[in-house]
C-alpha cells in the first residue's frame, strides 16, 4: 500500500495551504486565539469565503455544488483545515439537511434549498429537545399533525433564547398519540 501523495496531491495541498493562509479572516483568528464566543456572522464568515471559491461542500455531488474533490483531495482538505485551527462549518444545512433534499427532494425543493444553503443564506438548525427529554427521542411528546402543505408541531419547546434564529429546523416527534417509544417516532 501506497500512503504517500502524488505529485498532483501535494500540489493540491499546497494550493489549499496558500488559501487558507490568504483568506482565512484575521478577525476570526483574533476572536479563536482569544477563546472568544463565535456568533453566527463569524461562521458565515469563513462559509462565505468558502463559498465563494467553490469549496464550501466537498462532499456534495458537482451537480449540486460540490468540487468533485476525490477521496484524497477530501482528506487533504480535512487535515490542512485542522492543521490551520479554522472553524468547522455549521453542519446542519450542509451536511444533514442538503444531502436529504439533493437525494429525495423535488426539483422544486432543490432549486429553492440547496442555493441558499451553499451560500449560508439560510441556517438550519436541529430541534431535538423538549423539556424532560433531552435527546432521548424514545421519550418525546411532540406530536406533528399535517396542516394543508405545512407541519405543526404540539409540545412544548425547550427553554432558551435563540440569538441567532435560524431559517429552518428539523425535527423528531412521536408519529401519533399512540406511539410507544422507539417504534413511532419520525423526523420532519
């Protein structure tokens, strides 16, 4: 086995070294070197400069937005990112909800989603906790009920302020009033 990089690799890697070196923000930096709290500019930030080259989702399919980056290229990009310290993006647009509309949604939900989650113009969040449950999904009360083309949601929210109120949620509840534990929950 192999476990050296090509010369194409390594000039890959370099190209990600210089970029990150030239456009990473400094201010970010400051605020990581300082132990500041990051808000959800200072992640859009990076997720912007991202975005803008093209690099923001490596992992989606070049169809969507992806780089078409191979499994090499992915790694590389992942080490030199943890080498560099840089913020990790927000996963839950471009990692959980993406990926369930580019592989299941309809031309519509794509056009309309996919966009402005590579762009960080919508932000998503995960809504998995209620009060007494933390994230023990067996023990949800919630229950969805369908409402013409919307979803609503009985329950009862957890207690915190959200500063940064995010565009979207996904969710897990009981499928009906009935269910028993694991075996009628569903995600919405």
């Amino acid at each position: 086995m192999n476990l050296e990089f090509s010369p194409e690799e390594l000039a890959f890697r370099d190209e990600v070294r210089t970029f990150i070196a030239e456009n990473y923000p400094q201010d970010l930096r400051g605020k990581q070197d300082e132990g500041d709290e990051l808000g959800k500019e200072d992640f859009l930030s990076w997720h912007r400069i991202l975005h803008k080259k093209g690099w923001v989702a490596p992992a989606w399919p070049v169809e969507y937005g992806g780089t078409g980056w191979t499994a090499t290229q992915k790694y590389i990009w992942s080490e030199e990112t943890a080498r560099a310290d840089c913020i990790r993006l927000m996963p839950f647009g471009l990692a959980m909800v993406g990926p369930v509309i580019y592989t299941f949604g309809t031309p519509e939900q794509k056009a309309q989603f996919l966009p402005r989650i590579l762009s960080g113009e919508d932000w998503w969040c995960q809504g998995y906790s209620e009060p007494g449950s933390g994230s023990d999904l067996a023990s949800l009360r919630t229950k969805p009920s369908a409402m013409a083309i919307t979803i609503s949601s009985t329950g009862r929210r957890p207690g915190r302020q959200w500063r940064n109120m995010p565009i979207g949620a996904f969710s897990s509840s009981a499928r009906t009033a009935t269910s028993s534990s694991r075996k009628g929950s569903a995600s919405f």
